[in-house]
C-alpha cells in the first residue's frame, strides 16, 4: 500500500469518526471552517487562505514534500500543499481575491518565515476565531465578524486594485457560479482575445480562470447544500455533472470530500440575501 493511499485511509478514518463540532460561514466573496480536522489531503485553493491552529501547532507539507510544524499559515491562491491537524480544531479563512490578499492575511500574524511561497508562523490571530468556535450563537453574529476581519486585514485599503477587466468577470462569477457562458462571450465586451485575457486572468488572481470558476461553483454547491440541497441536486445546480464529480474537485480543491465536512458540522450560516449583506439577513442552522 503506497503512503498516498494509507493517509487517505486514515483521513477518512478519522473524518467518519469524528464528533460534529465545526462551524462553517459561507458568503459573498468569504468563507471560513472552525472544527476539528486530521489528514487534508494534497490540494490547491482557488482563493488565498489563512490557516491557525486554535490549540497549537499543525503539520504542513509543501509541495517539496517537507513537512513544517507552525502555528499559522498564508497560503496564496494555486498553491499545492497537505495538513495533519492530528483531530485538534482548525480554522481555515479564504476571502476571494477580489476581497483581500496574501499580503493582507498576513496582518493576522507576526513574525512569518517563508517556505516557497507559503509564509508560516507561530504568533497569530486566534481570538475571533476560537469566539466562533466556542460562542454556541456564533452563526448570529458570524457574518458581521468575517466582515470586521476583512475590515482589520486591509487595514483601511479597500479591496485590492485588480484589472478593471478581471474584476467585472470576477463579479459575475460570483453572481453566476453555474452560468455555463464561454469565456469567449464573457470578455468580449472588453475587446480582449481569450489568451489574452487568460493570461491577465492568472497574472491578476494567481490561479487560471478555469480553476477560480471550479471555486466559485463549490462554494455555491456548499452554499445550496447547507441551505438544504442534497450533494446531487446542489452539484447539477451549481454546474458539475453529479455528485461524484462535485465530490472530486471538493477535494482536489480543499483536501477533503464534502461528505467529510457535513460529517462534522455542528453549526453553519450562510449569507442568503441577494446582495450578500449578511447584516441583511443571515440562515442559521444546526446539525445533530
């Protein structure tokens, strides 16, 4: 048996056996899980993240295959690495990249090393997430706390300067996550060839625009099921030929199946409004 398949036989063990503790906040443009996790499999994000330990340290490998001990991590947007959390809490924070950086992640911590691309740390920012973790009315006030972190990251910069072009497609991704529109019909308006956006595309957001458009319709798919959508009907809905194939780019995309994550739920809120404000309104639910 090769190592690749024992840590994914162990990963699934502890997944299956896992008690329901996580909360996960999905909305417009940002995301985080807080919960309990073990081996995360090799997988790339579409979006950059920040990861921290609410009980201590964490292993990451990078894609040299090395391990790291840290208590945090900034990982930008296509980079391939793995966890093993050992069953202790997580959280795990992605704003698209049209909301913050890299750079601004990194405002969560301090005194961060650089392995390749990945900076890693053992000083950061754990309160507000340890707040969601633990408050049992944390999927009430939520939203409001993933918007004062954008606030606190982009230290009063604004969202970040991207390509007039890259933003507007950007946007409508994320408006449209199923839409089936060519890429070809989506840039014309801006006169840009499709190599030529692209390019621009990668340059801008970090990862291609076809692996940001698989983000956008996984988040929309977690979004449908946990506002009630079976993993079938939430994967046709957001795009993907059925539920295997949703399933298959979960993991590809964060280490783990959606089945994994559902299995350890306890809490989850979603931003339902059309324009996303929280504030507006936000669906609170739990699992037991």
């Amino acid at each position: 048996m090769s190592g690749t398949t024992i840590e994914r036989a162990v990963s699934q063990r502890l997944n299956i056996g896992a008690a329901r503790d996580g909360i996960l906040c999905v909305g417009t443009g940002k995301t985080a899980y807080v919960g309990k996790l073990g081996l995360v499999d090799w997988h790339r994000h579409g979006a950059p993240v920040f990861v921290v330990g609410l009980a201590g340290k964490f292993q990451l490998a990078t894609d040299t295959g090395q391990w790291l001990s840290c208590r945090a991590a900034v990982i930008p947007a296509g980079v391939r690495h793995a966890l093993d959390v050992g069953g202790h809490p997580l959280a795990v924070f992605y704003p698209d990249p049209n909301i913050a950086t890299s750079r601004d992640l990194a405002r969560l911590g301090a005194g961060w090393d650089a392995a390749g691309q990945i900076l890693v740390g053992q000083t950061a920012e754990v309160g507000p997430f340890r707040e969601l973790y633990e408050h049992r009315a944390a999927p009430s006030f939520a939203g409001e706390l993933l918007d004062d972190l954008v606030d606190f990251v982009r230290a009063g910069n604004g969202p970040p300067a991207l390509d007039a072009r890259v933003a507007r497609v950007v946007e409508w991704l994320g408006r449209n996550p199923a839409d089936a529109t060519s890429l070809a019909q989506l840039v014309k308006p801006d006169g840009l060839s499709v190599s030529r956006f692209l390019h621009l595309f990668s340059a801008e957001i970090g990862v291609p625009f076809r692996r940001f458009r698989i983000w956008n319709r996984l988040r929309a798919a977690s979004g449908m099921v946990l506002g009630g959508a079976n993993l079938t009907e939430a994967a046709i809905r957001a795009g993907f030929s059925d539920s295997a194939h949703f399933s298959r780019l979960h993991r590809e995309t964060f280490g783990v199946t959606p089945s994994d994550i559902l299995r350890r739920l306890a809490r989850a809120s979603i931003a339902t409004h059309p324009n996303g404000d929280w504030n507006a309104r936000t669906r609170t639910m739990r699992f037991t």
